[in-house]
C-alpha cells in the first residue's frame, strides 16, 4: 500500500488578480502554468510547507488563509491541497521551478496553459475567491 503524499499550493490574490506561475521542469510541464508550492515535509501542517514553499520558489512572505474545499489526485501518490494566501513581504519572483510568474484576473484564468491536474483547484480558488 502506497502512502499519500500532500502537495500544497497557494491561491495567492492580490487586487483581485491570482498570481500564476509557469514551470520550467520537469520537461513534461515545463512551459504549463500552475499555482505555486510542493510537497509537504515530514513534521508540516500545510499551512507551513505553504510558508516555506513559496519562500523557496518566489522569494515572498505569504499568509496562509482558508484551505479551499476538495483535493485533487496528482500522479501517484500525491495529491494536491490549496489554501488561499497573500504575500506580506517581497516581490513576486521566479526563482526555483519557474521561469515566469503573472498576476492574472479571473477573466484570464483559462488564456492560460494550465497544468491539467491543477484545473480544477483554480476553478475551486476562484469560486472560493469570488463568493459563488
């Protein structure tokens, strides 16, 4: 039996645009958007790989807010969680994983080449985002 194992992601708003980043590896996604984060470690709630992940990938400070309903299979064994988020300190940047990042409007979402696995957390975030 294979242990599941917990990527987080973060809905990072701002004004309300979602922040989106495009990964540069592996080379089956690079060039695919998604939503920032990875892989919880042994001893982390989510909230702190959130936290730590996004330290690491784009060099900011974010706030973890509410954890948005649902989890999403990855390829196995992982599976995806989301919580909302907002940067408190630094400036968005690629730095680890990514080669791009954009802040983009709801209206945008889908102009963009998601990740298919992360389709349907976006569309959660935003729901959850947008009060629907």
């Amino acid at each position: 039996m294979t242990t599941q194992r917990v990527v987080v992601a973060g809905a990072v708003f701002d004004g309300g645009r979602l922040l989106a980043a495009r990964r540069s590896s592996p080379p089956e996604l690079a060039g695919r958007w998604e939503l920032p984060g990875g892989k919880l470690e042994p001893g982390e709630s989510g909230e702190q790989a959130l936290v730590r992940e996004l330290r690491e990938e784009l060099g900011v400070e974010v706030e973890p807010g509410e954890r948005v309903p649902g989890e999403w299979p990855l390829r196995p064994p992982f599976v995806l969680r989301v919580w909302t988020a907002k940067v408190v300190a630094g400036e968005v940047r690629a730095l680890s994983d990514h080669d791009e990042v954009r802040w983009v409007l709801p209206r945008e979402v889908d102009d963009l080449a998601w990740i298919e696995e992360d389709r349907p957390a976006v569309a959660a975030a935003l729901s959850l985002f947008l009060g629907e």
